[in-house]
C-alpha cells in the first residue's frame, strides 16, 4: 500500500515539475508589464491618432522596481516614436496637457488596475487606455511564457466610452 501511494506522489510531483519552466515572473516585471501595457496600446487605434505623448500611470506599480519601470518608458519611447512619462491623470492636468475646452488629453494615458500572478507563468491584467471621458478602453490581458519570451496570450476590451 505505502508503495502504490509513493508510485502515485512520484507521478504528481514528476507532473507539476514538467509544467513549471523555472522562470520567475518576478524576475521580468519590466518586459511582462510592457508587453501588457502594449496589448492595451493597440487596443481602438482611433484614440492614438495624432497623439502627442503617452503617460503611464505607474503609481502602483509596486512591485515594479525603478530599473523595470524605466525599462517599461524606454520600450515605449523607442516603438512609438513620442514623449512617453511616467504621470497620473491629475499630473497630467497640472501639467497643462489636459485640454479643457476639447476634454481630451493630447495623448493617451496607460493605466493598470489589477495584476494577478496565474499559474504556470500567466499574469493576468486589467487595464485602460483613456484619451477623453468619450474615448477610453477598457482591457483585459494575459501574459505568458512561450518560446523564451513573454508574449500576449489574450487582449481583449472589456468596456469602452
């Protein structure tokens, strides 16, 4: 009997060691939050036409370390070719790139709202890309590890305004 439950735990542990792949998400919250931050950003193209800059709201990035946080800017200045910052929506009024007669950002701002950490190397996030109260997006992505990369499994909008 003591045999025939070892035999049945070896095959168990033997299982669950084949589906980890020895990457810990911690490790690459820079790359797995840009990949996140861009599935949103090619969410509804019409909201970044013409657009000036892209404000990251990282401000509760918390796990997120300063290096991974300037690795998440960089990506984005380098692919979209504008002004990319780090700003909350209230920053971004101070700063006067809120346009109060038009009710619009001159830009888009990323936010992320919830993480959740999955099994099996998939990272769950909520998000939005928002340029006016008429024109938002909600979205819902999940990361993956595949093929040595991290990749977008799933984008998908959720609401949009």
């Amino acid at each position: 009997m003591k045999f025939k439950q070892f035999t049945i735990l070896f095959i168990v542990s033997l299982l669950l060691s084949a589906c980890n792949t020895g990457i810990e998400p911690k490790e690459y919250l820079g790359e797995i939050y840009s990949v996140a931050l861009d599935s949103i950003m090619e969410q509804d193209e019409a909201l970044s036409s013409d657009m000036e800059f892209i404000a990251i709201d990282m401000s509760n990035f918390d796990e997120v370390n300063e290096t991974g946080k300037k690795e998440i800017l960089n990506y984005f200045k380098e692919k979209y070719k504008v002004e990319v910052m780090d700003a909350t929506f209230e920053q971004l009024k101070e700063m006067g790139l809120y346009n109060p007669d038009t009710m619009a950002l001159d830009g888009v701002l990323l936010r992320i709202a919830k993480v959740d950490f999955k099994f099996n190397n998939n990272i769950f996030f909520e998000g939005s890309k928002y340029r006016s109260g008429v024109g938002a997006v909600g979205v819902e992505v999940t990361v993956h590890y595949k093929d040595d990369n991290w990749k977008s499994k799933e984008a998908k909008m959720t609401w949009i305004s």
